[in-house]
C-alpha cells in the first residue's frame, strides 16, 4: 500500500448542491481511513454551496486563498486565507466566493461523507 499521493493525481468532482465548485478527495475510505476524510476545494468566483446541514457530520474548512462569504445559524462572516471555519452536525451553513479570483481550501468530514 502507497500512504502519499500529490493532489495533481485526484479526479475532480462537483459536488451536489455545489455551483463552481470542484473537489479532489484526497484521503478517505479509499486509502483505508475510517473516521476522517481530507478533501481539497476549489470555487470559482460566484460559485456557491447552497445552504443546507449535515445530521452526523461535523466540518472544518481551512481556507488557503480567496475569500469566502459564510453564513452559519444566521451568523456571517467574510473569510480569507489563513481563516479557519468549523460547522457542527446540523448546523445550516452556505458558502459563497466573495472575490474576484477561485476560493481554494482544505476540507475536512468527519465521520465521512457518502460520495458524490
């Protein structure tokens, strides 16, 4: 078994719910991982995660660049590189590009989400 892999060799994929939004899985149940699933994310500007809540997932976003408009139970912020963002299970949350250039981020779940 390989335990490293460069991000260059992920597929992308939009996630539902998602517009502009493109997701490389980079480490999950795939490589034998059971709690925690570490994913890198890109938005382009206007895109969008509409806003909706996770019943048993608990998230982190750690943003890398950009600048991301969040709203969080009614709560809203503006969120740049170096920000850090965690949304605990059921909390209704949207995550918008507030910038002019892509909004890229490193996202965690834990426990996983179902693919897709």
């Amino acid at each position: 078994m390989v335990y490293w892999k460069n991000v260059k060799d992920v597929e992308a994929y939009s996630p539902p719910g998602h517009e502009g939004t493109f997701n490389r899985r980079l480490v999950g149940p795939d490589e034998g991982i059971e709690n925690i699933e570490v994913i890198i994310g890109e938005m382009e500007p206007g895109g969008l995660a509409d806003p909706h809540f996770h019943d048993d997932i608990e998230q982190i976003m750690y943003f890398l660049t950009g600048k991301a408009r969040v709203i969080i139970e009614g709560k809203e912020s503006i969120l740049t590189e170096g920000d850090v963002l965690w949304i605990p299970k059921k909390a209704m949350h949207e995550v918008i590009n507030a910038g002019d250039t892509n909004l890229r981020f490193v996202l965690m779940y834990s426990p996983q989400k179902v693919k897709g």
